[in-house]
C-alpha cells in the first residue's frame, strides 16, 4: 500500500490502492491520465519506473520501428491505467502484449537483451466483448514525450534531434535546427541554444555570459547584484547583505599581487591599515577566504611616490563586539591616512585534508 | 557497491551516513571541513528540513556503532537552486553541521580540487557507500575501484538522459563495478600522484538500473564544476549572509 502521511494504514481485508496521477515523462502521452502501483514489471512506484531497466529499453527499441503500437503497451505495463471506481489497474489486452513480443523480441535478440520476464502475455485477458483490457485507438501517439517524432512517423529519442547526426529515415532530426525554431535562445556569437528561463537568472550559460549581460540597468550610483537587484554603491562590501542574493557580499575580500590584503569597500579596492592589526583577524580572513589557516602575516610598508591617494580602511575599534561577522565588517573608513603606512601581507595554507593516518600501513 | 570488497575502519575517514528516522542510513556523505559535509541534492526530495537528519562519522560497520563514531546534527541543508529532478542535473548540496568534529585518524576531512582540475580518463579512483550490493545491503562499508570514463564514452550509454558538464562518469561499460541505490552522495575520490593525499571529484547521483541487470557506468555529480558555489555557501553561512 502507498502509506501517505496521516493517511490511515490499510488492513489485509480492504484493498488500499488507490489512483494516482501519472508523473512518468515517458507516458505523460497516454488516453489515460491515472495510474496504480504495483505495476506489471514488478515496481512499487512510479520513481522506481522512472529508473527502471525498461524505461530505458523500450523508448530505445521504439526507435526500430518493430511495431506501431510498442510505446504504448511498454506505457500499460509501466503505468498500468487505473480504474477510477475500482481503483484497480486495466490490463493490456493479450493480443496487444503478444503483437509487442511477436515484432519486437527478435530485435533485443539481435543486441543480446531480453524480452522483460515479467511480461507474460498469458497473465492478459484476451480481447472479447464483456473484458476490460486495453488496445490502442487507431491515432494513439506512437511516440512518447521523450522522443521526436520524424516527419516519415518515426520515434527517436529526443537527446538525438539536433545533436548533429541523422538519426531519422528521413534525417528530418536534424531540419530547423536553430535555436529559434526550438523555442530556444541563442547565445550571441555560438551556436549554443539556452531556455528562455535561463536569462538573466544569475547563472551565466552562454560561453560568453551573454545570457547574464545588460539584466539591469542601474543608476550611476548603484551596483547590479547577481541577480540584477541594483543597490547602492556605498553598501557594497559593508558586510551586511543587501542584495536580496546576498551577492553585494561576495569576493570582498583578496590577497592581491599575492599576498596584500584588499577589501572591495564601496565597489573600489582598499588596502588594510596595519595598524591595530591582529592574529585572530589573519585567522579570520583565511578562514573567510577558504584558504584554511595563516602560515604568515607581515606589515608591508607602502612603498614612497605611490601614485595618486592610496585608500585605507582601519581596524574598527570595537571589532571584537561584532562577533560572526565577516572581514568586511569589521572595517572602517576614517578621516586621516594610515599613521604607519603599513599595510597588511598574509600568506595562508590549507589547513590537512585528503590524508588517512588510520589506514597507515605497519611494517612487519 | 557493486563489485567491491569490504572496507577497513579508517581507509576512507571522509565518508559519512546521512540518516533519518526511521529509515536509518539513507544516503553516503562526505566530510569537506570540521562543519561542512557535502552529499547530493536527490537525497532531500521530500525532506529538505534540516531536523530530520543526522550525520553519522567515523563508523564502517551501521550495525555497530564503534569509539571512533561522532553523529552530529544538521544546521542547514543548502541544495543547489539549479537542481532538477527529473534530468538529476546540479545534483549537489552543502550541509551544515551542528557543531564541528573531532578530528582524528577515523574522521577527516577530504580535499575539495582546485577551480579546473579534473581526473584524468582511465584513470582509476575509488567509491565507497553503504548501497546495494547487488543482492543486499551491507552493514560494513564497502569500496570498489572504478576508472574515470570521458564524456563522450558515458555518453553512448545513456540514450535517454544528456550527460552535462556538471557531471561525470567512472565505473566500467559491463557495469561489473558500480554505485547502487542507498550509495548516492558518497564519495568518487581519486589518490594525488605527490603527496598521497586523496581529492574528491564525484559525488554518486544516478545510473542505469543496478540491482538487478547492471548496466553502463554510473554518473556522479561533477564536484569541480561546484567548487566555488560551495566555498561560497560555507561562507555565505559561517557569516550569517
């Protein structure tokens, strides 16, 4: 029985099966839309069809053509229908299982597979005026939502249409094959198609990341979050989240030209004054970094006739109060330049990992 | 594991069981720092919610809970947004444990790769789970060695499903080695030339059907492609962002 939470547990006298929708992609096609399980391949669940040894056979001998009607009895044994009064699943009809067989089982023979064993056909009533089993109607799709259809009628599986070879009699898989005519968007520049619902969704897709430029236009004061939020610029990097992505908080922090602490402050990189600078902040910043721990920290005079006004942010006085937040946090800007014209160099190492001291071998 | 052996206490200190009443063990793990495990996204369909599961370290046999065990709770489940059930793409999550290990000879943890470095085809690497055997569930973790496979070969094997760049495929055309059911979200490590230390570059995610005909290799989700999304969960958590 399908126990569903807070669904009472059904007793050996009465019969619980009961109809469920069809999820099956496979057989989303069918004249009928509810199912019940067990099937007639022996799955308890639709999900166990769904990774079935015969969800991927049959599509795959659909593509041979060996009979008109194969997808549609693969689909009464995968999700057999459900009668919606009895609740109990409709058989195929034997001569539909056996016209399945008969064409098909010759064709796995060639590739050294078998027939499903679970399929016997004697286990289906024969097709006669008060049965109820199930034929096919005369217009029942051949193919299932998996496959392209050929212009010639033909099934093949979807993964093959437009894949650059011709799989179809008529090579009609390979015909208006731009992005366009599939409903798709076509990366600038390539001949790579990406969904509609992929643009402007803060995962760059196209080789170029052209699915994830101009998304928002922001004022010149403002910054584009990932997700195309626009905030202002002087929350960048304060160490608050302001993006609703939380992506005005990201990559603050950098060990520039190797080893010299950056921070993005406002959009522009500042250096780190060395003054008031601490190991638990080294700590800090490698740990933010995943860079593991400090191997070493150095106060790095700022080399004379440094062109232009070198940007300092400051150790805030109170850092140790603002405990769980990150090195950007704990920054300030100020009035005045940094006293020691020092700023802060940092080498981290990885802290151990990948190592197993336990499986050590023990000379003998 | 299909086609593997049992493993010794200790062999593989990353692995862990993610379990949930009143299942027990329902998917494999991965130790990536003393708070940080990662496992697959399929493995939370239907129980995203953090206080249904617990992290189970440091054991090799389920049945019998050793001094080298810690079990943690889970903080928070972060499953990558991208995921997809029905194509199993972006098959990926990072979780939060309670509080940090105890590191020790029989829980560490494993190394993430650098941005870019992926196993090399035809090399061979290892899978460890607690999954079907074929014919049962084992209590004692078991191991098998698989060889990494290319894109393309992986490819010829699965008609019906596309082989994306987020994952990556090992195992063997007979299928004779293999991940099974129960297995998902353990480790695909492979051993570093120097050093000895061991990297991981899959997480177990789906396959063709294993426990009764084996077919193909199996798939696993690509963990170099996620590199920097999750360093970037472990700090967008350690900082409350």
């Amino acid at each position: 029985c399908i126990s569903t939470p807070g669904a009472t547990l059904c007793d050996t006298r009465n019969n619980c099966s009961r109809c469920e929708p069809i999820t099956l992609e496979l057989c989303m096609n069918l004249p009928y839309n509810s199912t019940t399980y067990p099937n007639y391949l022996g799955h308890s669940t639709q999900r166990e069809s769904s990774g079935s040894w015969e969800a991927s056979l049959f599509p795959a001998l659909v593509q041979t053509n060996c009979y008109k009607y194969l997808m549609f009895f693969a689909c009464t044994m995968l999700v057999p229908k459900c009668d919606a009064h009895t609740h109990q699943r409709v058989p195929p009809c034997r001569s539909l299982c056996r016209n399945s067989k008969e064409r098909c089982e010759s064709v796995l023979g060639v590739v050294g597979l078998v027939w499903p064993e679970d399929s016997d056909c004697n286990q289906f009533p024969e097709d006669g005026h008060n049965v109820t089993c199930l034929l096919p109607d005369p217009d029942v799709d051949e193919c299932s939502p998996s496959h392209f259809k050929c212009r010639s009628g033909r099934c093949v599986l979807s993964s093959k249409h437009c894949d650059g070879h011709m799989d179809c009699d008529d090579d009609s898989d390979e015909d208006n094959c731009g992005c366009v005519e599939r409903g798709l968007w076509a990366c600038p520049g390539t001949r790579q198609c990406i969904k509609h619902t992929m643009i402007c969704d803060g995962f760059p897709d196209c080789p170029l990341l052209e699915d994830e430029r101009n998304c928002s236009v922001c004022n010149d004061n403002e910054l584009s979050c990932n997700n195309h939020q626009c905030v202002h610029r002087t929350l960048w990097c304060d160490g608050k989240k302001h993006c609703s992505d939380s992506s005005d908080e990201w990559d603050c922090v950098s060990l520039s030209e190797g080893s010299i602490l950056t921070v993005f402050r406002t959009a522009v990189d500042y250096q780190v004054c060395a003054d008031d600078w601490t190991a638990e902040l080294s700590q800090l910043t490698c740990s933010q970094l995943g860079l593991g721990v400090p191997a070493s920290v150095a106060l790095i005079p700022d080399p004379p006739g440094v062109p232009g006004r070198r940007r300092w942010l400051h150790v805030h006085p109170d850092w140790r109060q603002r405990n769980g937040s990150a090195l950007q946090g704990l920054l300030e800007k100020r009035g005045h330049a940094c006293y020691s014209r020092k700023r802060v160099s940092l080498q981290c190492t990885k802290e151990d990992c990948g190592l197993r001291p336990a499986a050590r071998v023990y000379k003998r | 594991i299909l086609g593997g052996r049992v493993s010794r206490p200790g062999r593989w200190p990353w692995q862990c069981s993610l379990q949930s009443d009143p299942s027990g063990h329902i998917c494999g793990c991965v130790l990536i720092g003393k708070k940080w495990v990662l496992t697959v996204a399929h493995c939370f369909e239907g129980r995203n919610s953090a206080d249904l599961w617990e992290v189970v370290l440091g054991i090799n046999n389920l049945d019998h809970p050793s001094v080298t065990m810690q079990t943690r709770g889970v903080a928070s489940v972060t499953v990558h947004p991208r995921y997809t059930r029905a194509v199993v793409d972006y098959d990926i999550s990072v979780v939060e444990l309670d509080r940090e290990v105890e590191i020790t000879g029989y829980v560490r943890p494993v190394c993430l790769p650098e941005p870019g470095q992926l196993p090399v085809a035809d090399t061979y690497c290892y899978i460890t789970g607690w999954g079907h055997m074929g014919n049962r569930m084992p209590f004692k973790l078991q191991e098998g060695e698989v060889r990494i496979i290319s894109v393309s070969q992986c490819q010829s094997h699965f008609d019906m499903k596309t082989i994306t760049s987020r994952m990556l495929c090992a195992g063997y055309e007979a299928g004779t080695v293999d991940s099974c059911m129960g297995d998902s979200g353990g480790p695909l490590v492979c051993e570093e030339a120097r050093g000895g230390s061991w990297t991981l570059y899959g997480l177990t995610s789906w396959g063709s059907v294993c426990f009764s005909k084996v077919l193909g290799p199996g798939v696993y989700a690509n963990v170099t492609h996620f590199t920097p999304w999750i360093h970037r969960q472990i700090y967008l958590h350690t900082f409350h962002l």
